[in-house]
C-alpha cells in the first residue's frame, strides 16, 4: 500500500471553497480504487495550511489513477473549480508507507 500525503497551502479567505473542491475529491478517489482518508482542514494554529491522504494498494495503481483523471469528467469538473475559486496556492505531494498493528 502506498498513501499520498498532499500539504496546501491555501487562501484562508477561502477557506469555503477549499472546503467544496475537498469534498468533490473524497467521492472520486473512493471510485478510482483508492481509499481516501479525508482532508484536515486548519483549526488551531496556521490557519492557510491543510493536508489529504489517501492510498492506494500500489504506486502502480496510483499511477493508472493519476492517467485517467485526465479523461474523467468529475476530476475535470473539480480542477475547473479551483481554477474559478483559486483556494490552493501551493502544494506538495509525498508518497509514504504505512506501519499497521
């Protein structure tokens, strides 16, 4: 198994429209055969930073997610719409592995 840790940076003026663009992602990834392990959005402390994890059974199959994004209308339809919202000013994405009990 291997889960991305995505870190934003993003707008905290819009904080609600980060949130929308978090909540479209959640769905797909589930669809796409990942697990997706949710967004944390800020609370206390930096309040423009938030992180999502999800994984997927091998980087291979993350791989195949990432190739047909580009061709799903849901994925293009929540890339438009932080493009329209602009919420995400940055972000880095790491590949980890877990250690489960």
């Amino acid at each position: 198994m291997i889960t991305c840790h995505l870190r934003y940076v993003i707008d905290p003026y819009k904080l609600a429209e980060f949130e929308e663009y978090a909540r479209l992602w959640i769905p797909i990834v589930n669809r796409m055969g990942g697990n997706h392990h949710g967004y944390f959005l800020p609370s206390e402390g930096a309040n423009n930073i938030a992180v999502a994890l999800f994984s997927f059974p091998s980087l291979a199959a993350y791989e195949d997610y990432r190739t047909r994004m580009a061709a799903d209308p849901e994925c293009q339809a929540a890339f438009d719409l932080d493009k329209r919202n602009r919420s995400i000013i940055s972000y880095e994405r790491s590949f980890m592995r877990p250690v489960l009990g």
